[in-house]
C-alpha cells in the first residue's frame, strides 16, 4: 500500500525566509551612496604563455595560436625553431586580466587572473612569463609575471578513476603584475566634479546638494537624479573639498520597493511601502489518495490466472479557523506582515498573496522579482 497526497495552497508555495529592509531615511555619508567621477578602476587584459606544466598543456597540433607564440618568443630570445617539430605539453595559452586601480602610482602591485585559452588541462605549478597588459585605449599599463596559484585539487589512479576539486585551469598571481603607466587623471588641478549617485532618485540628489551648500554655499548644483555637481570654493583644491565633502552626512531615499526572490522564497520590502484598502484569506485543501490493491486468486483447477485489482480511497479535507484579514487604505509594512502573519502564511505564500494585491492595484510600490 502507497499513498499520494497533493497539496493544493489557494496561494503560495513553501516557506524559508521574509526580512524587512532597514529604514529608508537613516543617516548615510555621501561617499557611500555616490561615485565620483574620474575615481574608477581601469580592466586591462593581455596574452601570455604559462610554461613549467607536467604534460597538462595546450597540444600544439591542436593549438596554432600557442606554437606561434611560443615561436615568437623563443626568436626574441635568439632561438629560431620556425622549422622545429615542437611537441611540448608543457605550455599553455592563457589570457591575462587585471583591474588597475585610481590613482594607481608607477611601480604598484596589481593582482591579475590567468585563464587558458587552449586546450590545456591544468594551470597547476606553471609559471606566467613576461605578458603585456594593455587598456581600452590600446596602451600597455602594466606588466605580469609569475607563478600561477589555481586552488584546485586533482587526484588520478592507474586504472583512470580520477577526482578534481576547483577549476584548474583558471588562476590568479597575488601582485603579479607591476604598473607601469599611470592614468593621468589630474584630480587637483580639476575646477568641477560630477558625482553619480549609486541609485539615482530625486530627493537623495536634492538632500546631497541641499548638504553641500549648506557648508560651502553656491558648490553644488542638481543635474538630474543621478548626477550633482561639484564646484570648489575660492582658494580651494578639488582634493581637499572632496575630502570633506564626501563625509557630509545626508538621509537617503528611494522608492518604495517590493524585491522577491521566489526561488529562494525570500521577500524584502522596505518601510516606504503602503497598501490600500483590501481583504484578505487564505486557505489550504489537501487531498488524499490511497491506492490498497486487492489480489484475486482463481480457485483450484480453474485454469484461471491471479490478478490484481486496484482499490482507490480518496479524502479531501480543508483547513478551518482562517479568517477574512482586512488591511485598511494607507496601512503600513508592519501592518501588512502582522496580517499575514496572522493568516499563518509562510514566505513562499506571502509571495503569491503579495503578487495578487499588486495584480488587485493595492499594493503602492514597485516589485522587482530576482
């Protein structure tokens, strides 16, 4: 004997988790919710050969791209081998990455990413030689070399049963690469500067300049909600008049907003969000389906063949005791959540109800579902 049951939810799905974001107007400093223009990081990337592998890299008949560079180098060095039968497994190909900071001074360590670019099967205990980075502009910054850290472990047998753990074939050199071109970026000698705020809104845009001038009057200036402008005082430089404008403190805003993550069955939503007048109930049906099946056995000398009868019993049972909630015009985060939670939804429920009073014109804000 088995048994089925179904589970029919008017709405919802299965609970994990709901969280409530932290207050939309508490104190922040300018720095954290702007970006200043001009103070970024810079992506460069290269191409280079990974040599000293134990018979894990590119095979050249396969991988073109890896004998030519290897050709060329070992001709830079005074080697010519154009005409050599070269079937090493000990290089691979690889592209190099790397992020070079603001500001970053000639000489600075950058920390860079190794990737193979063929077929090579590990990265393990090679070593990068020389490799250019170059930026979006074409222009070599800075200069990589050395030994490839992949993280990963691998484990073989003779009969070929073998176990991998990471991804050996990808890796990075802490501080393998030496900057070796600056960006220019003059910040100093500037006359205005452009903030971009990280979630452009209005009122936040209003707030910062509002902040701004109060201490340095006639400096800042609202562009649009995601851009404020910058201007130093007299006989001030744009180094030291960020240094203090950056620590200003504001409240920030933003839109009411609804985030479910119905994968994770995860519901966030911030204090800002209101729901107009609306009724709701929830209830639960289960149904019941037991198979008990009967044998039936033929009688002596019947020449009959025993079979097996199916016998279904089926129930349908629905929850009692839920009422009818209902949530008044204007009502608040707290008051929805007491709500629903007085229903006894789970998350994953409060999802499908959340869902519904939006789709019903009731719930003031914005849902994003992840």
């Amino acid at each position: 004997m088995f048994t089925r049951l179904f589970r029919l939810a008017a709405v919802g799905l299965t609970a994990v988790a709901c969280l409530a974001a932290p207050p939309a107007f508490a104190a922040s400093r300018i720095k954290d919710v702007v970006e200043f223009e001009g103070v970024r990081e810079n992506m460069l990337t290269g191409a280079g050969l990974v040599v000293g592998l134990n018979g894990t890299g590119d095979t050249l008949r396969n991988s073109p791209q890896t004998r030519q560079a290897m050709e060329a180098m070992l001709e830079r060095l005074g080697n010519n081998v154009r005409d050599a039968n070269l079937n090493a497994k000990n290089v691979a190909m690889v592209m190099v990455t790397a992020r070079l900071p603001a500001f970053a001074a000639a000489g600075s360590p950058v920390d860079v990413s190794v990737s193979a670019a063929g077929d090579a099967k590990s990265l393990l205990g090679g070593t990068l030689l020389v490799t250019s980075l170059v930026g979006a502009d074409g222009q070599v910054y800075a200069v990589a070399q050395g030994t490839v850290q992949t993280g990963s472990v691998s484990a073989g047998g003779a009969s070929g049963s073998a176990v991998l753990k990471g991804v050996p074939t990808a890796g990075r050199i802490a501080g393998g690469a030496l900057v070796e071109r600056e960006t220019g970026f003059q910040l100093a000698s500037m006359s205005q500067m452009r903030m971009t705020l990280r979630n452009p809104d209005f009122t936040t845009a209003t707030r910062i300049a509002q902040a701004v001038n109060t201490r340095y009057p006639g400096s800042a200036a609202v562009e649009n909600p995601t851009i404020v402008t910058l201007k130093p005082p007299a006989g001030q430089n744009m180094v030291g008049f960020v240094t203090a404008v950056e620590n200003l403190p504001i409240e920030v805003d933003s839109p009411a907003k609804l985030v479910i993550d119905e994968v994770a069955g995860v519901v966030v939503m911030d204090e800002n969000v209101r729901i107009s007048t609306v009724a709701i109930a929830q209830g639960n049906l289960t149904i019941s389906v037991q198979e008990n099946p009967r044998i039936s056995q033929p009688a002596p000398f019947s020449q009959g063949q025993t079979a097996v009868e199916p016998a279904s019993t089926v129930s349908v049972e629905e929850e009692k005791g839920r009422k009818l909630i209902m949530l008044k015009d204007g009502a608040s985060l707290a008051s929805l959540v007491n709500g629903l939670n007085a229903l006894g939804v789970t998350p994953r429920d409060m999802i499908s109800i959340l869902q519904a009073i939006k789709a019903a014109g009731a719930l003031q804000a914005d849902i994003e579902v992840m």
